[in-house]
C-alpha cells in the first residue's frame, strides 16, 4: 500500500499462484480458467506482486474476448496495473488498452459501454485519457441512462484532472445543456453534481431556473442542491437570504435525510429565530418519528447544540423535546433530560415537573428493564427542578418518598438526599416530610438511606409529638432488646427470628456498627430537644433509659464472642461518647448537637449553590467586539424586495456582529505551541509538523523543504505508530526540486485515550546517488490532555466508580512546591480535571488535604483521582495520588503526565 489504489481485495498467500500456470490458464481457450487466471493476476499485483509477462498475453488473448465478466475483470486489471514507466511516462503498450477502450465506449452492449466508463473515472492520466474523450462524449446521447450517467461522471473525472480544463474546456456548457434536456433522475443528478464541483455558477443557474421544481427532485438531487446553498452562502453570506427560501420549502419534503440536512442547513447558515425554529420544529419531528435509537441520539445532539446557541427558541420546545422519553433507551432518556434541565424557566418548570411526575409513577406501574436506574434518572432531574424552583417541591417530594424502600439502592439515596435538602430549603413542607418519613421509614431496606432518613429525623423533629413518633419508630425498628443473650446459647437463634421484618435490626445483626451509631446520635439528639421542650421530666427520663437500653445492647452485640462481625472502634467511641452525653450534657455540648451540625449543612449547601451560579456564570460569558469595529445600522438599511425572513436573519447578523460572535476566537499565537520539529537545521531536509487533534482523528500537516541543490525523487515520508492509534494511509512519493517545499498531510485514527507515539522516517533519492537517503524523525507524543475534559459528578456515582475501576496507578508525591492549596492547584490545572471536593472542606490549615478529581474523555471514560498529601515538620509535601479508570491507559497515561508536571518547577 505504498501508493493509492481504488482497489482492496483480501489475498491470503498460503498458496501463491504461479506466474507460468498463470500464463497457459489465460492462453487457453476455457472461459472459466480464463477467469481463474484473471482473478489470481489481480490478486498478485494488489499485492506487491509485479508480472510484467502476463500484460502481452492478456493483451494477445483477453483483451478480444466477448465475455462480460472476462471483460469486467480486463478492466480492474488495467485499474490495478502500474501503466507508466520509472520516468512517469505511458507504456507503449498502452496504444493497444486505449484502442480496445474505444471500441468498448462504441459497443453496441450498453452494459460493456457502462462499466467502461465507470474504468475511466479511476484512470488519472491524461495521455490515457486524450484520445477517448470524443467517444465518452458521444456517450451523452446514447439511449440507455446507464451508459449517460457513467458517461456524466467519466466526464467530471477528466475534467477534474490537472490538465483537465484543457482536454474538455467546454465541458460544462454540455453538460449544461444535458441537464436541461436529461428526463432520467440518476443521469441529472450526476449531471448536476459535475456543475456544482466544476462550474458552480452554472449549477446556480440552473438552480433559480427551476426553484419551483426544486421540490419534486429525487432525494440525491436535493442533497446536492442543500450542498450548493451551503457552499455558496459561505462564500457570499450576503445572498443566503434567498437560498433559505429554498431550504424552507424542502423541510416539506417525505425524505427523512433531506429534511435533516434542511435543519442543519438553516442551523449552520441563518440566525433568524424564524429558521432556527423551523430547524428545531424537524429536530423534534424527527425525534418522533424515528425509531432507530442511533438516529435519535445524533438528532439530539444537534438539539443540545441549538440550545447552546439559540436557547430561548429551545426554551418553547421543550415539551416537544419531553416526549423523546417515550423511547425505550437509556441513553436516549439520559440525553433527553440533560438538555431539558437546562431549559428549564418559571413559565415551564410546572409542566415539565409534571411530565417527570408522571414518567416515575410509570416506573412504578410497569415492570421494565433498568426501570430503576430510569427511576433515579428521573428523580435526579425533579431534584434540579426543585433547588432551582422550590415552589415545585411540594408537588413532587411526597410522591418520591415513596420510592424511599426502593430495591435500586442508588435511586432511593438520590430520593433521601433530596428530601433532606428540600427539608432545610423549604421549611413549609417540613411537617408534612416529617410525618411521611415516620410513615414509611419501616420500608428502608438499604443502610446509607437508613443513616440519612435518621439525620432527618434528628435534626428536624422539633415538636415533642414529632419527637416522641420519632423515638418510638426507632424503637420498633430496632425490635426486642437485649439483642444476644450471651448466658443462654440456645436461644439466640430465637433472638435472630423476625429481624428480617424489622429493618434497623436486620441491618445492625448484618454486622453494620456505622449505622448504630448513627442510631445512638439520632436518638441522643432526639432526647436533648425533648429535654428542650417537655416539662414532664420523669417522661423524659424514661425515653432517655430507652435510648441508653438501645446503645449498651449495641455495644453488648458489638463486644460478643458469639457474634461473627465485631464492632469497629470509630463505632464504638461514637455510641460511649451518646451514652456520656446522655447521662451528663452541658450547655456548650447540647449547642453543638442540636444547631451546629444543620448550621455546617446550611453551609454545605450553600458552597453547592454558589458553585452552581459560578459554573452559570462562567459559560454565559459572551466575546465582545472592539471599540472601533464598523457599526451597522438594521433601521437605515433598504428593506425593498426583502421578506421577513431575510429581515430577521439581518437583524441576527448584526447583533452577532456587535457582540463579537463573528471573530477570531483568538487562539493562533497557540497554533504555534503545535508545531513540533521533526529534524534538525543540519539536515539536508528539514520537516515540521503542525499537529491538530479533532477528538477521534489526528491530522499531521508536515511542512518538508529541500535545502540543498540538488532534485530529491522518489521523497517519502513514512510513519509508524504506537499505542492505539492507527495510520489511515501512507503518503505517497513525491519529487521535490532544489529550495523548494511541499506539505504533506497524514489522517491518524485515535480509538482510545492513551498517550501515543508516532514515529517515521523521510526517504529519498537523489540523481547523483542510486542509493537511497534516510533521516530518522523526531517522535511526536500525541497528548493525554487532548482528550479529556473536565466533568462533574455526584459524590455517590464516584464512590461507585471508585470501588468498580479496577485500574489503578499510584503516583507518589514529589514537588518542591510546599502548600498544599497551592499544589493541589497545580496538579488540576496540569491534569485539565475538575475538583469535586467543595472549596469550604478545603479551608483552614490542618497539614492534611484530601481531595477528588474527575474528568471525562471524548470517548466517555471516566477519570477518577484522589489527591492525599500530608504536610511535614520541614514544610516538605508526602503523600500518594492513585488514578482509577475502567481501562488501562487512561490510568497510566495520567499518571506518566502527573508524574512530570507535578514538581512545578517548569
């Protein structure tokens, strides 16, 4: 594959054919081996293999053969064979080819005269070419559309050809009037097709000289005609106006592909609220409409990036965009609802709550796959509906608690979680999520939801029924007490009976001492607020012997050499430190239980909020244009012979104009960062390489100059990769004069994120030398930070994905740099992740610090890092930075990449 071929068969040499069998198969007069023989001669040259023998022989006895598939295979040899010499001129040979081609182009079987011509539109020399364009010609009238249309595409390859212009200077005037005339829909679109790559002008033309049959065109010869409106309105935007006229009147169209294209189109040319309503409304119907789930997932992709860019004509269809969730796909409903949350507004934060209302009680009703990951989905979303609108909360947060006992463990945290902060946020729904929590507590299976249903409780029961319900649901949670009897062995199978109706007492049994202690504080706060409020203190003291009957039987079950999972000891200093508080409290102490506890939830959500408005801010940040750019009045200008659409795209134009969307983004003193060296100043060839990565592609533009006086040949570069990249296709030969330069391009595919390396070699010949020259290259290192972005998540998904990743790599601290702040800083802005970890938990001055990073690659892996650094007596930081993701090279490529910036020295 060192040179370009429009031919790529599979060959498997186990057993290679020989030339002389070869030879005697073609001279026979067998149709079938004739055939045989042919194939193999393909086969061998497509692959290395040159035999230059077998050429006279084919030409002697296949060449005047009548059958159709010898003849077909006649053809894709001459495809495959090299036809010009070492010095790039045509083989003498090839006068015996060329007048075989004419009688072919002149045959009275349509189907030979077809695939002729379908020949000539590979063949890209011109001395081959010259003699047959009267005959290719002359195929324009012939009778069948088959011979016509490859007539019409032969023509486009000639004409395409550097000297092409001169051969068929005239072209495009045939072909013009072959279009006016042409009833066969395949042979216009062609015709129309070589006018626009050709003559674009003309195909305009014909454009506006047949705009009201523009829509009953094929759907090819539409495509075509939205690629010419695209084309030419880039180049003058001032005209589009009419060509959106024709855009418009195809979003009519049956064609699913071409009312796509249509919405792009308008998307991609016009600013008028008009088109880009228009484009939405197909968004939205294709969305429907469509029940390949690939299709729904590009069209909202193309959704989400409307939104970025015209959100107040998103903002009116988004209950359109709402039924999407219809689909049974999860990812479909994911997208869906991302987009939606960002369209959300007073006028329509009521129906699309509603919508997710009903969509979760749906879940409820039917029994689907993954209905519990939809589930927290959905919940997820009402959750951001109700901290940006809290006036909704009331609506949805009773319904949620419902699904509090919910076997999806993580739908139900995202429920409890959202209730808590909507008890803090919304203190008139606080007695009415009080009293349904004490309702459906006995449904909790799962502990994490246990602990936060109990802070709940704790810190919101205020008044002593809420208390006193609060207590007792606890009580009966827990079961009967002692919950071993240690001096009669027999019995305790009997204890263990029934706890699996009980949900704390299952839990606990199960070996899970966290959640008792958070048992031994919600009751402890529970007593100190009844000590607050109840003046009955014999009453008080009862509840409190209770409680204290509740945290020794922990501890007794903990401590037991009976029972399989002993306590662990945070959990048993915190269940003697409630039963000290109980038995002995003072004013200091009962403040920090019953307020300062909230008072750093307060906080915690507040830092949430802030970091919300921040992220809003941050992306509403809009370029501005310069002082001195040109002003351009809409009400001044001439409104004659204008529609309202060209109005509204004018008046678009000029706001982006005033705001600066229309310039530079400013990144070209970048570009240079990009330009990598690839050999030295010495060389007898210097080459440089531009490196532009576009997700999963890596474009290579090589600059290579010839410094000395002498006519390089044959100069090739030649690349090899490593990693998960892969080379596209090998540059070809070039031939480069003396002080000259020529830029060569390479397409690299990316399948992964994972530092690459690629690595080659420039090879050339000179005529003073037979030998050929060799100049090793410098090795470009494709970079890890190309690929990912940063991402957020919540703390629960990332400990999930924390404790599934089985990839990890441990980097140890080693910088000279000595605040921890300041490192931390360091290692986000060289890791281009994003750090979880709120900036409240980062205050204050401990000599520790633990933090989470996250990120996300354009091939969606997850990027997980936990930053812990300790600060030692010299000032010097120590610690470990571990990187966990599902694949190997993300985990290490990130590493390798903290491992060199992480000093902060350069």
């Amino acid at each position: 594959m060192e040179k370009s071929c429009s031919l790529l068969i599979h060959f498997h040499k186990a057993t290679p054919a020989m030339a002389n069998e070869i030879k005697q198969a073609l001279e026979s007069n067998d149709v079938e081996a004739k055939i045989d023989a042919m194939k193999k001669s393909i086969l061998m040259i497509l692959n290395g293999e040159s035999v230059p023998q077998l050429f006279i022989t084919i030409i002697r006895y296949v060449l005047p053969s009548e059958d159709h598939v010898i003849q077909k295979l006649l053809l894709l040899y001459l495809e495959t064979l090299d036809k010009t010499d070492s010095t790039g001129r045509m083989l003498p040979e090839m006068i015996l080819v060329i007048q075989n081609l004419r009688n072919n182009l002149q045959h009275s079987n349509e189907y030979i005269r077809g695939v002729c011509l379908r020949f000539l539109c590979r063949v890209a020399e011109p001395e081959l070419m010259e003699p047959l364009v009267p005959s290719i010609i002359g195929n324009l009238d012939h009778r069948h559309s088959f011979v016509r249309r490859n007539a019409v595409l032969a023509l486009m390859s000639i004409y395409s050809l550097p000297y092409g212009e001169q051969l068929l200077d005239h072209a495009p005037e045939l072909i013009h009037q072959l279009l006016v005339s042409e009833l066969d829909a395949s042979v216009k679109r062609n015709a129309f097709l070589m006018l626009f790559n050709c003559a674009q002008f003309k195909a305009v033309d014909y454009l506006f000289s047949n705009i009201d049959r523009v829509s009953d065109w094929d759907e090819q010869m539409q495509m075509i005609v939205l690629e010419l409106i695209r084309k030419v309105c880039r180049k003058n935007r001032n005209e589009k106006g009419k060509y959106i006229q024709i855009i418009i009147s195809l979003l009519n169209s049956p064609l699913t592909a071409v009312i796509y294209e249509c919405a792009n189109a308008l998307m991609s040319l016009s600013s008028a609220p008009t088109a880009i309503r228009a484009a939405a409304n197909t968004y939205c119907q294709l969305l429907l409409s469509q029940s390949d789930n690939n299709v729904k997932l590009i069209v909202l992709d193309r959704l989400n990036e409307l939104k970025s860019l015209h959100r107040e004509v998103m903002v009116e269809m988004i209950m359109d965009v709402l039924r999407a969730l219809s689909s049974p796909s999860l990812d479909v409903r994911r997208k869906t609802i991302d987009i939606v949350l960002d369209l959300i507004t007073p006028k329509n934060v009521d129906e699309v709550v509603l919508m997710l209302k009903k969509e979760v009680m749906k879940t409820q009703s039917v029994e689907i796959e993954k209905n519990g990951e939809y589930r927290q989905m959905l919940v997820q979303g009402i959750h951001s509906c109700a901290i940006k609108f809290p006036e909704v909360a009331s609506t949805v947060v009773l319904l949620l608690m419902d699904f509090l006992g919910d076997s999806n463990v993580a739908s139900a945290i995202d429920v409890i979680v959202f209730v808590r902060e909507i008890t803090e946020t919304n203190p008139k729904l606080r007695v009415s999520i009080i009293t349904r929590l004490l309702d459906t507590f006995y449904q909790i299976r799962a502990a994490r939801v246990c602990s936060c249903a109990l802070w709940i409780l704790g810190e919101y029961c205020f008044s002593i029924p809420e208390v006193g319900s609060g207590i007792e649901t606890i009580r009966q949670c827990i079961g009967d007490l002692p919950f071993f009897r240690a001096s009669e062995d027999g019995e305790a199978p009997n204890v263990l009976k029934g706890s699996q109706q009980r949900n704390l007492r299952s839990l606990i049994l199960s070996g899970d001492f966290f959640l008792g202690a958070v048992v031994a504080c919600t009751l402890t706060k529970l007593i100190l607020r009844l000590e607050d409020v109840h003046e009955s203190k014999p009453e008080v003291n009862k509840l409190s012997t209770e409680a204290l009957l509740v945290m020794v039987s922990m501890l007794q079950l903990g401590q037991s050499s009976y029972f399989p999972h002993p306590i662990d000891n945070d959990s048993y200093d915190r269940i003697v430190l409630c039963i000290r508080l109980l038995c002995n409290s003072s004013n200091e102490i009962r403040k920090i239980w019953l307020q300062s506890c909230r008072e750093s939830f307060v906080k915690m959500l507040a830092d949430k909020q802030l970091r919300e408005i921040e992220e809003i801010k941050a992306k509403a940040q809009i370029s501005h244009a310069q002082p001195d750019d040109l002003i351009d009045f809409y009400h001044l200008k001439s409104r004659k012979g204008m529609s309202q659409l060209e109005l509204e795209d004018e008046v678009q134009d000029d706001l982006k104009h005033a705001t600066g969307e229309f310039t530079k983004d400013g990144k070209d003193a970048n570009k240079l960062n990009r330009i990598l060296q690839l050999t030295g100043f010495s060389d007898p060839v210097y080459a440089e390489a531009f490196v532009t990565v576009h997700h999963y592609d890596i474009i290579l533009d090589v600059t290579i100059i010839n410094r000395t006086k002498l006519t390089l040949q044959n100069l090739c570069l030649e690349l090899a990769t490593m990693g998960d990249l892969k080379l596209v296709e090998h540059p070809q030969n070039y031939t480069l004069a003396p002080r000259s330069s020529k830029q060569i391009k390479a397409n690299i595919k990316v399948s992964s994120t994972e530092t690459g390396v690629i690595f080659g070699n420039l090879v050339y010949e000179t005529s003073n030398v037979l030998e050929r020259n060799v100049i090793v290259l410098n090795d470009i290192h494709i970079d890890i930070m190309d690929y990912i972005s940063p991402a957020s998540c919540a703390d629960v998904a990332f400990r999930t994905m924390w404790a599934e990743f089985e990839w990890e790599n441990k980097v140890a601290v080693n910088t000279i740099i000595e605040d921890e702040k300041e490192f931390l800083d360091h290692i986000v802005k060289s890791t281009n992740m994003k750090c979880l970890t709120p900036l409240s938990a980062l205050d204050g001055e401990c000599g520790f610090l633990a933090a989470n990073l996250y990120a996300k690659s354009v091939f969606g892996e997850d990027a997980l890092v936990n930053v812990s650094i300790e600060k030692q007596s010299d000032s010097k930081l120590t610690g470990y930075i571990r990187i966990r993701s599902k694949t190997q090279g993300i985990a290490l490529s990130l590493g390798d990449k903290i491992t060199l910036k992480q000093k902060g020295s350069s």
